[in-house]
C-alpha cells in the first residue's frame, strides 16, 4: 500500500493537515517510542505529541480513522499489537515478526499480494485489486506490469462478460465447482464484501448500495442469498430484524437457522428473525 505514497500529495496534506516531512519525522519518532514497547493508542499518542512539533497533529492521531498512523504502518513503523483487554495495541514488526527484514519493494510484493487476494476473490480484474489495495492510487502502467509479470501463475476467464483473473493452480476447480444455495447472515464490515467492494455488481445491485455503504465509511450487516447480496439486519433487544432489497420476502427459516448460529458466536440469547 506504500507503494502508491498517498501522504506526499497535496490533496492528503489538505485532508489530514500533516506534510511529508511530517510522516517521515513521525516514522523516526515511531520507531524509537515502540522500540521494545507495546502501547495502547493512547500511550503512544502521548508519547509523540510529548515532542512540541507533533503538537498540532494531535487531533487526528487520535482519530479513530488512524489516518496519520496508516502511513507509518504501510513503511513499517507500526503494526498491531497483542490484544489489550479492549484496546488497540501497536508495537514494532520487529518486535512480533521473527526475522524481520523490512517492508518489501512494492515489485518485490506484488507477487504474493496478488496471488493472496486472487486467491480470496478471483476472478478480479487489476482495477479491482487496486481499489481493495489502495482506492485506486497505483499507477495503471505499474499495476498492469505487476499482473504481466505473474505470467502463467495467472490465468484470465471470462465470467457472464466479465473479464478477470484467477490463480491457475485454481482455474479447474472453479470451472467445475456448480452454484451452491445458501442463505448467511454477515456482520458489519464482512471481508466478503470489502474484498470486491460494494461498487462491485456481481455482488450487489447498484441501486442497493447506499443501504450497504453508509455514510462515515459504515458498512451494515448483510443478508446473503446465494452468494448475491439481498438485504441488511440489525438487532433490536432479542430481535433479528432484516430488510430484504425489492420487497423480496424473506428466507425466515433459513435465517433463523443462521440467527442462532450468530447468538451462538455472540454470546447473546436467542434471537427471533422477522422482516421489516
């Protein structure tokens, strides 16, 4: 994610109020304060802004977005930390990685960051692995050379018209495997989702997707039927509520099957399902 070096341009700086030189001091910083620690946000927070220059930057290290600590993280200043009860933990790679080396040269990466999110999602198009990897800030030319690079480690299918990638080591498999029916329920924020993105038609309507990505980057709990994304739930005390897209009716049964599983993995009571 490093690659693309979002914090350098002016519109981040604009955004977020910190400059270049900013992250690169806010790096060096970092890397002294979790040398040997782990901290909470909190504690490392306080530790930087105990500088007077990172005075000004203190509001949006202490978002909850981490907009400030993203790019420490993509150069390898940070990542997270053991569990802390219910608080955030960062601490140093090399304190939690054995043989930590570094981060990687993005060409070097490339490779098994591809062929990890192929595996996951394929079929993809590079356009899609970018906007799961960095909102669509890589260079087009670099994001075609790394998926020329990957040769016949890849192959290209064409799925109802739509054009995309697999891992080959996958490709007979995927042809042969036949539709499933099924019906899930899915928390907020489900990778099933942020992997292809909520812009992704295959998986959701067009015309559903503000129910799905809401306002300040939400993404509501989800409703699968056979893989297609047909509604949201929420809880309200004991009750499972969905709201099935197109006055769809639906699946009860199904779904409560799904809700007591969900209760289960919660630690709630059981939960009864009705649509809205």
């Amino acid at each position: 994610m490093g690659s693309a070096r979002t914090w350098e341009k002016p519109s981040w700086t604009k955004n977020f109020g910190a400059t270049p030189q900013d992250i690169a001091a806010l790096v060096d910083a970092v890397g002294e304060i979790l040398d040997g620690s782990v901290l909470t946000r909190d504690e490392l927070v306080s530790a930087i802004v105990a500088e007077p220059r990172f005075h000004p930057l203190e509001e949006q290290l202490r978002s909850g977005w981490g907009a400030l600590l993203k790019p420490l993280a993509w150069q390898g200043a940070l990542c997270h930390g053991p569990a802390d009860s219910t608080s955030v933990t960062f601490a140093s790679p090399a304190r939690l990685i054995p043989a930590w080396k570094g981060i990687p040269e993005p060409d070097a990466a490339a490779p098994e960051v591809i062929s990890a999110y192929l595996g996951a999602y394929g079929p993809a198009s590079p356009e899609t692995f970018d906007a799961w990897l960095s909102r669509g800030s890589i260079r087009k030319t670099t994001l075609r050379q790394w998926f020329s690079d990957m040769g016949d480690r890849l192959t290209e299918v064409d799925v109802e018209g739509r054009r995309g990638f697999v891992l080959t080591e996958h490709a007979d498999a995927l042809a042969t495997t036949a539709p499933a029916q099924s019906v899930r329920l899915l928390g907020s924020f489900d990778q099933y989702v942020l992997g292809p993105g909520t812009g992704d038609t295959a998986l959701l309507s067009a015309e559903h997707r503000a129910k799905v990505s809401r306002t300040a980057g939400w993404i509501s709990p989800l409703v699968l039927i056979n893989g297609w994304i047909a509604g949201t739930w929420e809880i309200v005390d004991t009750d499972l509520i969905v709201s099935m897209f197109d006055d769809a009716p639906a699946p009860l049964s199904e779904l409560q099957i799904e809700a007591a599983h969900l209760a289960r993995a919660v630690g709630t009571a059981p939960l009864t399902v009705s649509a809205k």
